[in-house]
C-alpha cells in the first residue's frame, strides 16, 4: 500500500494556455500529478509537450494559468522550482571538450552535491548505463544514445524530488531503455516523481498518460 504522505500533489497545471505570438499552442490544459507518479505526456510532435514541459522547469512562462510545481508556483518561484527538478532537455549541448566523468562532476557541483555521494552516484549510474569503461572519453565521441544517457545521469546526481524528461528514450537502444524505465520505476517507488514526454504510445505501457 502506497505512503499517504507520498500522494500530496507534486506537479499541478490549471487552464494553462501559452501562445507563440498569435498562434495558441496549449489551449487551457489542467491536470495534477501525485508524489511518487510516473506519468507520460503522449502526443504527436508540435502538440505542445515540450512547451508544456519547459513551462514546467521555469524555462518559459505561461500566457494564462496556474503552474506549481513541488509545490511552488511558476513563474513566480522558478529559481527554487529549478533548484529541486532534474530536467534532460529533447536536444541539449553537451561540453565536447569533457569527458563524461568530468561533465558529470561539474554538474554535480552546480547543484552543490558533496564529493562523496556525488562519486557515488556518478559510478552507480555509469555503471547502470554501461558507460563506466567509457568515462574518461570525450563527449565529442560519444554517440547520440550515449550522451542521452549521460544528460539522464546529469539530471539526477542532485537527487531531484521531480524529474521531467522530453522525448528521452527515443535515441536509446531496446536494453537502455529497459534499463532508464526500470530506473524511473524506482525513483518513483522512493516518492520522487516523474514527467516524461513521447510520440510513441508504447513508451508509455504500465504508467499514467496526459494528453
């Protein structure tokens, strides 16, 4: 039985509307997800997902609506929304000069996570991802699929109550993607919660879908 003091309300839009000069991309969507909830934002591309999500990590405000998120309001609060959300952007840049070890150390670091927790996470998640002989390599040559595994590891080093990923599986072998969903899985067994996006409806199999 789920711990009711996981079921508070963790993401909550109302009547959300944002426009891109006069064309209107989100017409007053409201939904709510709970504590401990993995939830998939389904629908095709130019849908208003990732408008949708950016509004959600403080990236854009909203024309009209309520946002809060972890329980404070958007835009209003977004520095502290940001401080307490991991966000893998759909396309994001990566500094090629890094290797994956030193890039996830500098993030880490940004977040203000200790040394000794921030070393562990960063092994138990390379390790998982299957990038750990690989750590030491530029990103400049990693693959697509590689560095979408190493942008989901950047995202949770600081141990985000809130994880809000665009499109994040969709560059990921069949085996990673098992493997990022059995992670989700467990992050959210632990209380923190969820959003991701997709086109492909199959992604979303065992969750809770919006849109």
């Amino acid at each position: 039985m789920r711990n009711p003091a996981l079921m508070s309300s963790a993401i909550r839009v109302d009547n959300l509307r944002h426009r891109y000069g006069r064309s209107e991309v989100l017409n007053g969507i409201s939904f709510e997800i709970q504590r401990g909830q993995v939830t998939a934002l389904l629908g095709p591309n130019g849908a208003g997902k990732s408008t949708t999500l950016k509004i959600l990590t403080g990236i854009l405000p909203a024309s009209e609506g309520l946002v809060q998120v972890d329980g404070l309001e958007l835009p209003e609060r977004a520095f502290e929304v940001k401080q307490r959300i991991g966000y893998v952007p759909e396309s994001a840049d990566l500094y090629e000069s890094l290797s994956a070890l030193e890039f996830l150390e500098l993030c880490g670091r940004l977040h203000d996570v200790e040394d000794v927790p921030l070393r562990s996470r960063i092994d138990a998640l390379l390790v998982g991802f299957g990038l750990a002989e690989k750590r030491n390599l530029r990103l400049g040559s990693y693959s697509k699929g590689m560095r979408q595994k190493v942008m989901i590891s950047a995202a949770l080093l600081h141990n985000p109550n809130v994880i809000i990923l665009d499109e994040p599986l969709t560059s990921l072998d069949v085996e990673s993607a098992i493997v990022t969903k059995s992670l989700l899985a467990s992050l959210a067994a632990e209380g923190k919660t969820i959003l991701y996006s997709s086109h492909v409806p199959t992604l979303s199999n065992g969750f809770a879908t919006v849109f």
